[in-house]
C-alpha cells in the first residue's frame, strides 16, 4: 500500500472519529442544558441549599460552555481530515501510480528502440543475427504488456487511456515476435510496422497528457544515456 493510500484511509478514520465525537459534545450540550432547567427556578432561601444550588449551577454551565467548545473544535476537524480524504483520493485518480508510472516510463525507450532497431534492419545497418536478436527482445518485452493494467485508483478515463496504450503495445509485440527473423532488408515490412508504432504513439500521447506525463524530461534524459 502507498503513503499517499495510508494518507487517505488515516484521514478517512480521523474524520469519523472527530464526527463521533462531535455527536457526543451535541448530546452533552443538551444534556447539560437539561440538568440546567431542572434547576429549581427561584434562589432557595436556605443557606445549604442555595450554596448547592449554586454549585450546581455553574458546574452545568460551565459543561455546557465546555461541550459547545468542543463539538465545535471537533467538527472543524472532522471537516478537515474529510476534506483532505478528498482531496488527496481526487490527486491519486489523477496521477500515475507509482507502477504505471514505471511502465509507461519503460514503454517510452522500448517503442523508441524498437522504432531505431527496425529503420537499422531495413537499411542493413548491423548484422542479421544481432538485428534479429535485439528485435525479437524488444518485440517480446512490448508483448508482456498484456498482462499490464492501469490502477483501478484512477479515474475511468485514465484507466480507458493507459489500458487503450498497454493493449497496443501488447499487439505490436505479439505482431512483430511472429515476423522478426524477417525484417532485415524488408523495406515494407519495416514500415508497416513503424506505421503501427505512430498509431501505438498516439495512445501514449493520450495517456501522457491526461496524466501530464513531462515528455520533454523523457527525451532530454533518453539522449543523455545515449551521450
């Protein structure tokens, strides 16, 4: 479970106790003001009484001062951890989770790779043996996309956008396992393929600007490795 989950359910279990709470200074605000009118209504006469009358008048008030104090500090802080139960439930449905992130992050260098492996394969760039190999691991790390999932943390639209990019990893994977001893020298196998790459590049454009992924830094840091 993530900080940002254990954040929302500490927050969560806060509001319902302050809410509790809140509920238990309301009923002690009536209570109070019950045991205040059942007060005798006139000062006795009689010493005793009126020093009991009086000490009990200013303890139930003084509860009851208390109680309003208190049901109102403990609403404001249920609002509070509800409010931020919220909040940060409504951050999490919006921002990757730390797994698609990961993925998402791994499929930007492997469709590029891919994309530079089949260009070097239908120029004839590098041997045929090494060409192949480097393809085929590519193609069969896309094709284990299909076990992948969004986080059922997002909101459907997230989850329809990362799923939708995930499937067409997958499927250009799958494809290009089945063919990859027959991309060397294949202009137009090639560039079938790197047709379906653009295609599986605009699910990933979807996905990264619901999720405002910074492609920029992506680009900057997969140079930097390759300086």
């Amino acid at each position: 479970m993530t900080i940002l989950a254990w954040i929302i359910m500490g927050a969560a279990a806060g509001a319902i106790i302050f809410l509790l709470l809140t509920l238990y200074f309301l009923a002690q605000i009536f209570f109070q003001r019950h045991k205040l009118k059942q007060l005798p209504e006139r000062i006795p006469k009689n010493k005793r009484k009126r020093k009991r009358w009086k000490a009990a008048s200013v303890r139930f008030k003084r509860k009851y001062r208390r109680s309003i104090m208190y049901s109102i500090v403990m609403l404001f802080l249920a609002a509070t951890c509800s409010g931020g139960a919220m909040y940060a439930s409504y951050y999490q449905s919006i921002n990757l989770s730390s797994d698609d992130s990961a993925l998402i992050v791994r499929s930007y260098y492997l469709l590029r790779d891919f994309q530079d492996e089949l260009n070097k394969a239908a120029q004839q760039e590098e041997n045929e043996v090494a060409t192949q190999q480097n393809i085929r691991y590519l193609a069969t790390t896309l094709a284990a996309y299909s076990t992948k999932h969004a986080s059922t943390l997002n909101t459907k639209e997230g989850q329809s956008a990362l799923n939708r990019y995930y499937a067409s990893l997958s499927e250009l994977g799958v494809n290009a396992t089945l063919v990859s001893g027959n991309f060397h020298g294949n202009r137009e196998l090639v560039d079938e393929f790197l047709s379906d790459i653009e295609r599986t590049i605009t699910y990933e454009t979807t996905a990264f600007e619901y999720f405002k992924v910074n492609q920029t830094k992506l680009e900057e840091e997969g140079a930097s490795d390759d300086e």
